[in-house]
C-alpha cells in the first residue's frame, strides 16, 4: 500500500465526492452555518457493520448539530450501491459515493480488494472518521483497517462536546513531532 496518514492537526484534502441529487461537494467543508465537520467513511453497502454503525450514528447526529459539527458519510460505492444500501439505512445526514483510491490514499485510508465478487465488485476503503475544526484543520482522526474496530459513537461525541466547550480550552493531540 502506498499512501500517508493523515496527521493530526494537518489540513483536510479537499476531497470531491459525489451526492445521489448529481451534485459533487467537498466532503470536508461544513454545510448549514456549522462550524464543524465530521466525515464517516465506510466500506460500502456490502458491509453489514457499516451498516449498523451508520444508524447508529443517525442517534447521534443532533448532539453534533448542537455543537455545530455537520455530519456526512461516504464510500467508494457505485451510485447504484449507495441507491440500494438506501433501503437498509435510516439516516438523514448525508450519504456520498464514488470515494477514489486516489482519494482513499491521500486520506490515508487503508484499502481492500473484495474477498470475492459477492462481497463487492471493486477495492474499498476500511473505516476511517475524521473530525475537522473551523480553522480546516484534523481535530481528531481515526483510520481502521478492519470493520470491527471504530470509535465508540457515546464516547467520541461527548468527546467532541468536552473539546468544543471553550471553558476547556483542548487543543488538538498527538501533534508531537
């Protein structure tokens, strides 16, 4: 594998994905006057965890909206994948598809070949979460390289509360040299 972490505290690559509607936004950049962003990515609809997670974190999506952190999810599937995985998913953030290798890499993803045409019909990026702040910066970065490690969606969210509260004055960690 040939790609580079993305380090706490660097830039967040713009990044251009693809929305169901035709449109294509810069994943990164927060939407709807917030100040933050959290970007999911996910191994695709063929990942039946993913799927769990991504509901999962529907319960959460209104304690980030009260922090101003907006909230989108995206993968390397196909718009007909992403169409499909609609009817397992009960989430109102925003879903993406069509994540790249090339952008997989310079998130500094870790990526799967399928484990057989039924998994899926093309290499995929394992789960990675990034928190991004008002001045574009990684606020907190976690990158997997299996479905069963992720963060634990009580913990980083009351996390990301305790960080935004100004009385805390938390800077951003692990920037050690």
């Amino acid at each position: 594998m040939n790609s580079t972490k993305i380090q706490a505290g660097s830039g967040f690559p713009a990044v251009q994905v693809n929305a169901l509607d035709g449109s294509v936004d810069d994943i990164g950049k927060p939407t709807g006057g917030a100040e933050w962003k959290m970007v999911v990515v996910y191994r695709g609809q063929h990942c039946p965890l993913c799927t769990k997670y991504l509901n999962k974190l529907e319960g959460f999506k209104q304690r980030l909206a009260d922090v101003s952190v907006d909230l989108a999810a995206v993968s390397g599937d196909s718009h007909e994948q992403l169409q499909s995985h609609l009817e397992k998913l009960d989430v109102s953030f925003p879903l993406y598809y069509g994540l790249t290798i090339e952008q997989m890499q310079d998130l500094g993803l870790y990526i799967s070949h399928p484990r057989s045409p039924k998994e899926t019909d093309h290499p995929f990026a394992e789960p990675g979460l990034f928190v991004i702040n008002a001045d574009h910066q990684v606020q907190v970065v976690d990158i997997s390289n299996n479905p069963f490690v992720r963060p634990e969606l009580d913990a980083l969210v009351s996390g990301i509360e305790w960080i935004k509260n100004p009385d805390n004055n938390y800077p951003i960690r692990g920037t050690y040299p």
